[in-house]
C-alpha cells in the first residue's frame, strides 16, 4: 500500500502538477539510504522511470523492488563508486541507455566524512572535493545534451554550508561551497545560451537521516528535519524549475543574518556545537589508538 504524501506550502506556492512526473526519466544518484532513497519513492509514486545508484549492490536492489512495487514504470540500479572516474560515465550512460535519456539528473550523494577541528588532513579534504565536488561537474556535464534535447532539470542537492560556514566540518563546507559557486555560475551561462536546461539547487538544513544523526548525537544542538519531506521538496524544486530551496524554511533566514547580522550569526553558530563533548570524544580515540 502506497504511503501518503504530505502536501506542503511548497505544492501551492509553485503550482506544482504531480503529472508531469508521470514516465519522466530519472537519475537520482546516493539513492541506497537517506533522502537519495526518499528521493526515489517519492518519483516512484508519481509514476516516473528511475534509475538509481550508489555503492552497495544488495540495498540498490531492495530499494529498486520497493519502487516498483510503489508504482515507478520502470526502475534500475546500479552500483558505482563515485570517487571513482570511469565509474561516473558508465553510470551516465546507463541510465541514458536503460531510459532513452534524461529529464532529471538529481546529484544528491556524499563522501563520509566527521565533526572534528580540522586537523589539517588535506588527503581527506581532496578526497571528499572528488566525490561531493568534481563528480557533479562530471556527471552534470555528460547528461547536458540529453537533458537540453528533453527540456529538463538539473537538480543539486547542496547544503547550509554551502551558503555559510559553520565550525568542525571545514572540508564539507568546502565542497558544498564549490558546489553552490560553479553551478550558480553554469546557471547564468545556460540563461545566456537560452538553454532548455534549469538547474536547482537546494539548501538543506539538518536532516533526519541515520547517517547524518549518528554523526551529530551529542555534538550538534540542531533541530533536524524529516528526510521524507525535504526529499518532496526537493523534487517538487526540480519539477517547478525553482531555482533555489530552502529547506526548512529557515536556512533561508540564516542566508540573510549571516551577512545583515554577523556577530548575531557567529554567536549563534558557534553555540550550536558542543565544544567540550567534541574535545573530549576526539582525545578519547587519540589516546585508545
Ligand atoms: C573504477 O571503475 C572501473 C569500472 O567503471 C573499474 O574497472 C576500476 O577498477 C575502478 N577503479 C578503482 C580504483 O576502483
Ligand atoms: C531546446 O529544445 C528545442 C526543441 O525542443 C531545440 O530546438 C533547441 O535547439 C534546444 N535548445 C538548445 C540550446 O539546445
């Protein structure tokens, strides 16, 4: 039986029309666990053709039956590793050989990576910009022609932190950073070209997912969102060619105080941590190893 799906503001605001995504040709990569795989139910409820992908072969396949089962026309996965160059490619055009095309490229996946002082490890740093950084350069690039010839969307599942810094995660701010800046740019270029293409890209606050709450527990004192309705969001984002979300609402006040308001924001966000549990945990492995 097919979960329901909650309306949001978001639906009545935009317009939205569930029917458009009927038979739309989807990619939805980091689709295993988290909002990916929210992401793919969601599209397979609206009927859409899905090909989904991350590393573990065995969760793609249960994820893909339930899509089936959820009502998606068709769905596919395969495994890849994103660090990995060729593997980008052959995941491209999978999906553009399984489908007949793309009219959405949903780049949502992310590197490990921890809630630490940076610490100077900048093998992890460049190893973190490969996977949440240059693969959606590579990938977004491959599947332009076809999302040009199909009028369709590029959507960017991107961060807070890519909108301002925040302490105890320098290389993560990075890469969503980069994330914001090149595909801010590439948008103003498709506009120049009178593109059919229209890029999304999303600011999510703390989500829900069990990734990312097992990483903050007693390190950050945020209020995290479901990963069900940013995941809707998100689609609905794409859908409209909006092309920003803010996701909750207030990541977009955040985006304003942090320039309006500076030492306001700083107070605040240096607060949201918990310093000392932080100091202690990371001593703590230090003097096991
Ligand atoms: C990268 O992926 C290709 C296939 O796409 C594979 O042949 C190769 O072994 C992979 N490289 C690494 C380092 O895993
Ligand atoms: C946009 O799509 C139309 C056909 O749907 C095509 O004629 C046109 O060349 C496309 N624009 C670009 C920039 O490719």
């Amino acid at each position: 039986k097919p979960e329901t799906i909650t309306p949001t503001a978001y639906d009545i605001v935009y317009d939205f029309a569930p029917e458009s995504l009927r038979g739309a040709k989807v990619l939805v990569t980091g689709s295993s666990k988290g909002i990916g795989e929210q992401m793919a139910y969601h599209y397979a409820r609206f009927g859409a053709k899905i090909v989904i992908t991350a590393r573990s072969k065995d969760t793609l396949q249960k994820v893909v039956e339930k899509c089936l089962s959820l009502g998606a026309q068709e769905a596919f996965y395969i495994a890849a590793d994103m660090s990995n160059e060729s593997d980008l490619d052959r995941v491209v055009d999978f999906a553009l050989k399984k489908l007949g095309g793309l009219d959405y490229l949903v780049l949502n996946h992310i590197g490990s990576t921890r809630i630490a002082m940076w610490d100077g490890d900048v093998e992890h740093a460049k190893w973190l910009m490969k996977i949440n950084f240059f693969s959606y350069i590579q990938m977004a690039w491959k599947a332009l022609p076809s999302l040009e010839k199909n009028k369709g969307s590029l959507v960017i599942v991107s961060s807070l932190a890519g909108k301002m810094p925040s302490p105890l995660t320098a290389p993560y701010v990075s890469t969503k950073s980069a994330l914001n800046g090149f595909f801010g740019s590439l948008r103003h270029e498709l506009a120049m070209k009178k593109s059919n293409v229209s890029i999304s890209v999303c600011t999510l606050g703390l989500i829900d997912t069990e990734t990312a709450m097992s990483k903050v527990k007693g390190k950050v004192n945020m209020p995290a969102y479901p990963a069900t309705e940013a995941a809707l969001n998100i689609i609905i984002t794409g859908a409209t060619r909006q092309p920003e979300l803010f996701y909750p609402w207030f990541t977009y006040i955040w985006t304003l105080t942090k320039d309006w308001i500076p030492s306001f924001t700083d107070y605040v966000v240096q607060r949201s941590y918990n310093y000392n549990f932080i100091c202690l945990t990371h001593t703590t492995i230090h003097s096991m190893t």
